[in-house]
C-alpha cells in the first residue's frame, strides 16, 4: 500500500491548507493518506488540531511512521537531509526561496517512493483546485452547537452579511518581546486601515450590509469600531470553531490578514460574493500565489 504521511501544524487556517494539498497529491499521484497530528504540537502548545472536527475521513499515521520520540526525530531528520540523493524521494517537502518566500509548484512531477512524508504550508488553491468540490464538502464542520452561538446563523444568511477578520498579536503570541509586541500592534494598524477603506468599497457595491468583525482577541475592538455599524463576534466556548462556521456563513468578505479568514472567505457558498482583500504591505503568507485571481486588491 502506498502511503502519504502530512504533517499536520499551527492553527485552524494552515492545518486547512496543509490537509487540502496533501489530500489533491494523494488523488493525483495514487496514495492513501495519512495524517501525522502528533509530531509538530509537542512544542506548539498555544495551537491545537482541529480537523477532527470537520467532515474528513482521517486517517492517523502509524506511531513508527512519524518522529514520535527522541531517536526516531534524530533518524528521521537524517533521512530528510540525505533524501536529495534519491531517486526516489521518500520527502515531499515545500520548496523555499529568497528570505523564506514559497509559490505554487507542481511537486506531482517528481518521483516518490511507496511511502513519502509531506511538510509544507502549500498555501495556494492551485494545489488543490481540481478537487474544490471535494474540498469544500470535506471543510464544513460538525457538531456545531447552535446555543453556543454569539448570533443566529439565520440573522447572517438572510442579511447581506460582510465577514471581517482581526488577527492580533501575531508576532507576540509565540515570543513576547517588546519588539514583537510594537510589530504586531503595527500590523494590527495596518489591518483596521485596510478594513475602513474596504467597508466603504463593499458600501458602494451592496444594499444595508452587515459588518461583523471576528478577531483572536476582541477585548479592545469596541474602543475601535462604532458598536452602530459593526458587530464584534464574541464566543465564550469554542471560540476557533465557532467563528469559523459563522463567517463561512456570510455572503460578502474583507479578507483579513490570515488563513483563517481565508478559508472562511473561500468555503462561502455565496454565488455572488465578494471577496476584498490587502494589497502586499499587509503581508501573512510566504506564499506569492495566496490569493485566488478574482479577488479585490485594495
């Protein structure tokens, strides 16, 4: 049995992408796939895994496939740095160029052993294009809980509701330095600029929309954005979960600097939605082919 092994980091957003390109290179190349959800939260305590909760058939490694303990890391990172002299490769790993920047490439043109171990962010719908519809049904979640809430779903699908994103403390949350605290309130600036120009596009675009405004951290949102005009999603339980199924529920996006947001724009049934999103000064993804084309650049 030929098997595909993704190793599965960081949060809601990345672990969307890095499931999406590994589940389109397992069609295409004949594997059956496997999710490693163990190795990389060892040491990533601030995050979680969450694709259980979606609408996948997982299928967990085996122990003695992954580096699951201190001498399976050590073979394990051996076996990655001497793979190049193979002609077979038993890793598929993302390509990275100048300062750590990716893009879309086609890596079902090499040639891989019976078993291959995938790492990488792939954040590209080209990866995975053939296969949106799979995709899409695989992405929705389960078990949502209607009474956990903030908002009706039934008030979001029957306005002309317009999906905002926040992320905060981007660069402070895993290393809390100064320097890192003044780069995320930068980024947190740039982003609500992004957001006020946007609003008044979508206003030019569509009747009585909608804001709502769905953040990491909402605790200083209120002291930003008129309460009149804006509603700041604020879940007590299942905060991750549940923000990500109400704003895959809104009709209209101003795509926020994440992946999480990301997805949610692009899991939108909405047939007429419109998706805005900011131009590179507002940069979270290495990936130079992030957004799809019909996207609005502002």
């Amino acid at each position: 049995m030929k098997k595909a092994i993704v190793k599965i980091s960081e949060g809601l957003g990345n672990q969307l992408f890095m499931y999406a390109h590994a589940y389109a290179f397992s069609k295409k190349m004949g594997y059956n796939l496997f999710i490693d959800s163990i190795s990389a939260y060892k040491k990533l305590k601030i995050r979680s895994f969450l694709l259980d909760n979606m609408m996948i058939d997982l299928k967990k490694a085996d122990p003695a496939d992954i580096p699951n303990n201190f001498a399976q890391y050590l073979k394990f990172k051996l076996n990655k740095k001497v793979d190049f002299l193979r002609s077979e490769k038993k890793f598929l790993i993302e390509r990275k160029f100048k300062n750590k920047a990716t893009k879309y490439i086609d890596y079902t043109n090499n040639i891989y052993s019976d078993n291959v171990y995938i790492e990488g962010f792939f954040e590209s719908e080209k990866y995975f294009l053939e296969y949106k519809n799979d995709i899409i049904n695989q992405f929705q979640l389960k078990n949502i809980s209607r009474n956990s809430l903030f908002v009706d779903p039934n008030t979001i699908k029957n306005e002309n509701s317009v999906s905002i994103a926040i992320r905060q403390h981007r660069f402070s949350e895993k290393n809390n330095t100064f320097m890192n605290r003044n780069k995320s309130d930068l980024f947190v600036k740039d982003t609500i600029s992004y957001i006020h120009k946007a609003c008044e596009l979508i206003k030019s675009k569509i009747k009585d929309p909608k804001f709502y405004i769905f953040s990491n951290d909402v605790s200083n949102l209120e002291n930003i954005f008129d309460k009149k005009i804006y509603k700041i999603v604020n879940h007590k339980s299942n905060k991750p979960l549940n923000d990500f199924y109400l704003s895959t529920l809104c009709k209209y996006f101003i795509v926020g600097p994440t992946t999480f947001h990301w997805w949610s724009a692009y899991l939108s049934t909405n047939l007429d939605k419109i998706c805005i999103r900011p131009n590179n000064k507002i940069k979270f993804s290495s990936n130079e082919n992030i957004y799809p084309e019909k996207w609005i650049k502002i």
